[in-house]
C-alpha cells in the first residue's frame, strides 16, 4: 500500500519523543502491522502499550457509562484479543449508538463531558476503539462508522492533521489520534477491496 | 373470509397497489388501508436523520418522477408487473372509489388513529408496504401479527442496505428477500419465507438489482400472505445470534461493493430459489 500523506505525517511523528504526556491515551499503540502494510516501520521501542486498566465486568455497555479508562480496558482486550464476549458487547452498543445518534453526537459528549476539547478528545478515542475492533475482528461495518463519523467536522478534521502533529498536549493528542484514524481506515478499505472482510 | 389491513408509506405507493390489489384478487378481504401522509414535517425530519440526503432521491424518484423513474428493462420492473397484471390505478386513493376500501390518512403509524382502525376491523393479518417502526402496541392489535418483506436474507442480514452489505462481504448466495412478521426489534420477527435471488450478471448494479428486486417482493408477499392465512406456512424464530444488524452504507464502501459485483462475482446461473 502506497499513501503520501501517511508517510509524510509518520515523517513528523517518527521525529518527535514518544514518552511525552500527550501520550497517555496510547494513540500508537499497537501500530506496528499497519505502519508495516505502508511500507513504514517504528523506529524506537513502543513504550505506549495499552496494559489493562480496570475492571469492567460489571459495566453496563451505554455510551453514557464509557470514559478512558474503559476505552483503554477494551482497546487492551482488542490487541490482546482477550475476552471477546466482554468487548464485543461494548462494540456492538458503541457503534449502534453512533449510528442511531448520529446526528446529536455532538451535543452529547460535549453534555458528557462537560467541556470541548475533552469532548474531541473522548469522541476521537471512541472513534479509534471503534476502528480498532473493527481491523482486529474483520468486521467492516465498524470501518463504515468511522468513515462516516470521519465527516463529523468538530471531532474529525483531516486537514487540519499537519498542524495538530506540530503542536503540543491535547492538540498533539488529537493529531495522532487523526493520523491512527486515517492509517487504519486506509488499511480496512485496501482489505475489504480485496477480500470479504477487513 | 381473510380480513387483513395495509400499511402503505405513500398514496403514490405502486408496491402498495400492486399488493393490495393482487391480494383482493386472491379473494382476501381487504378492510382498509392505512396511509402515511406524505407531506408531515414528523416524518422528514425522522427519515432524514435516518437517511441523510438520499431521503431527498428517495422522495423526487417516488413522489415527483413515479413512473418516469423507470425505463424499459430486459428485466419485470414494478411498471411491467402493473402492466402485466392490468393494475391502472396509480393512487391508493382509488380503492375507495372502486371497490369501497376505507383509507385512512395518519402522520405516523403509531399513531391513535391506526389503533382505531385495527380496534375496528380487527384483521387477522397486517401486511405492511413500509412507513417506519411499528410499536407494541400496534404490533399487538394486528391479529396474528404485521408481515413485512425485508430486501434481505434473514436473519444473516438484518437492517439497512443489505443488499449492498452482502455483496460488500462476497455473500452472493445471500441475496433476496424475505418475508417475516415485524417485533420490536429490527428484522428479527419469525420468517415465514425466503426467497434467495442470484445476481445474473457481472453487468448488474446496486440500483438495477433493486428495482429487478421490486417486483418479486410483491408476489412473495402475495403468496405468502396467503399461503399464511390457508395455514400451508408456518413461523419459524429466529435467534438473534444468527445475525448481524446493518445500517446505512457510507458511500466509499458502496463503491467497493459495486466494483466486487463486477470483479469477484462469477454467475453460476442458478434459478431463483424459494425456502419455506
């Protein structure tokens, strides 16, 4: 797989130290066979690893019940491919809610959360739990919620990735969360071309 | 006598004419039509959130162009089906005047109004034409239940756009239509029949297939309606494991299902298959 953009914003990535604080919701976690698909590679050892976080058997899978920490859980469940039956639920509701929702879900996180920037921030992590579940299991109906929350323009802005990847904290995180995002739907859409599933 | 009720999502509605007007033909009492008005700014706002701008095409193809959308077919589209049956009316309208069939206009058919109607004629069978979700309390009043047929096989394809999901997923003898009676959750009522149609051709698309599509749906509900109502099928659960519930088809990847139908489907020339 060729895409330019991909490599001129891993270039950025790639340049900047990973340990950074901006990095404690793991936006490259796990990247290294998708980066590999694009020809690329890492090139400092992944000191971001998602590694369990909390219990959430007794959770109730609603959107209104997710924060980090659960994103993290399941996201650390998805790349250990650990507990199916206790991530797929969450997946399942997530996705439903982000179709069925679609056109509030603005106005609903930032009422989460309490605050924008927070509410980009969790919107886009759900965005990339949703994406990576997707990859991990096959299943390409998580690819068409994100390529479709992808136009959700308060969360989701493709052309602002450039700046975003030059700046600092939450800004920083978003970049990276954005350049995942683009990285895998990439990836999904070049395997469900070729094939019957991601 | 059967007496059934029809749930129609528009006065314009051909589907809806041809059902009711083959079912009344096959002897069935037909003891109204209940009709989703088309102008109630309700319904537009539900429908556009659930389907974006195509709700726009929807609406100029059945409403404004009606019989202009269709042209000549080397395959039965819903304009040959009324030709070939000798179907004239073009309005749901003209049941009333030709054969005395109440219709009756709501803004929803959740609506009071509908429960009077079902409370009234008390059906055995409800066969609905399409007009959005249906609750409980409809859903109980309507005799032995609503029909509805799903452009999809069930209970694997369950939702939106499954015709496209399907062949998104290589799924090419996952393609039909299924009859099934509505619940409360989304395509997961008992199936009653499935009718399994194959793609004939590399040069077929989404749009053709559908409309190719139109037609059988209206004999497969047809016959199965009353195959039901002389008791010759009978209602098969499904679980709701056995499926997936689809939504709306981003536009990339419908563009990739329409690629696959001409690079990785291969016709096997299988006639159409019915499953009861």
């Amino acid at each position: 797989m060729e895409n330019k953009l991909i490599r001129d914003y891993w270039t950025i990535i790639a340049q900047k130290d990973r340990s950074g604080p901006e990095h404690y919701l793991k936006p490259l976690s796990h990247l290294e066979k998708f980066l590999a698909a694009f020809g690329l590679s890492v090139n400092q050892p992944d000191l971001n690893l998602v590694a369990p976080v909390q219990d959430i058997g007794d959770v109730k899978p609603a959107f209104k019940n997710l924060t980090d920490e659960i994103l993290l859980q399941l996201r650390y469940e998805v790349y250990a491919q650990k507990e199916p039956e206790q991530v797929s639920p969450w997946a399942e509701k997530l996705m439903r809610f982000c179709e069925v929702r679609y056109h509030d879900l603005e106005k609903r996180t930032v009422a989460k959360l309490g605050d924008r920037a927070a509410a980009r921030l969790h919107f886009l992590h759900l965005m990339v739990f949703l994406m990576d579940y997707g990859v991990f299991s096959g299943d390409p109906r998580y690819l068409n919620i994100v390529l479709k929350l992808e136009r959700q323009r308060w969360a989701f802005d493709e052309s602002a990735i450039k700046k975003a990847l030059s700046s600092r904290g939450a800004e920083f995180l978003a970049g990276l969360f954005h350049f995942r995002l683009l990285l895998l739907t990439e990836y999904g859409l070049s395997r469900i071309s070729k094939g019957p599933a991601l | 006598m059967s007496k059934i009720v029809i749930f129609s999502p528009s006065q314009y509605s051909l589907y809806t004419i041809c059902v009711t007007e083959l079912l009344r033909r096959k002897g069935i009492e037909i003891k109204a039509i209940v009709v989703l008005r088309l102008l109630n700014f309700t319904r537009f706002r539900k429908e556009f959130k659930r389907d974006g701008e195509r709700l726009l095409k929807k609406i100029w193809k059945k409403a404004v162009l009606r019989e202009k959308a269709y042209s000549p077919a080397d395959y039965e589209t819903m304009l040959d089906l009324l030709g070939n049956e000798r179907i004239t009316m073009r309005n749901v309208k003209e049941f009333k005047k030709k054969f005395s069939i109440p219709v009756v206009f709501c803004n929803d058919l959740n609506a009071p109004v509908v429960l009077d109607v079902l409370n009234e004629t008390k059906p055995d069978l409800v066969v609905f034409t399409g007009g959005g979700l249906i609750r409980k309390p409809v859903l109980q009043s309507s005799g032995h239940g609503i029909l509805n047929c799903h452009m999809g096989v069930l209970p694997r394809y369950r939702g939106m756009d499954v015709i496209e999901w399907a062949i998104l997923e290589e799924q090419f003898d996952q393609i039909g239509l299924t009859v099934h009676f509505m619940d409360q959750g989304v395509d997961t009522g008992d199936i009653l029949r499935i009718v399994k149609i194959p793609l004939r051709s590399s040069e077929e698309t989404i749009a053709r297939l559908r409309e190719r599509f139109e037609p059988i749906m209206c004999r497969t509900m047809v016959e199965t309606a009353v195959d039901f109502l002389n008791g010759t099928i009978r209602r098969r659960p499904q679980k709701a494991e056995d499926g997936k519930q689809y939504f709306i088809m981003h536009p990339l990847l419908k563009r990739i299902a329409e690629q696959k139908i001409r690079t990785k489907f291969r016709p096997s020339g299988n006639a159409t298959v019915a499953n009861d």
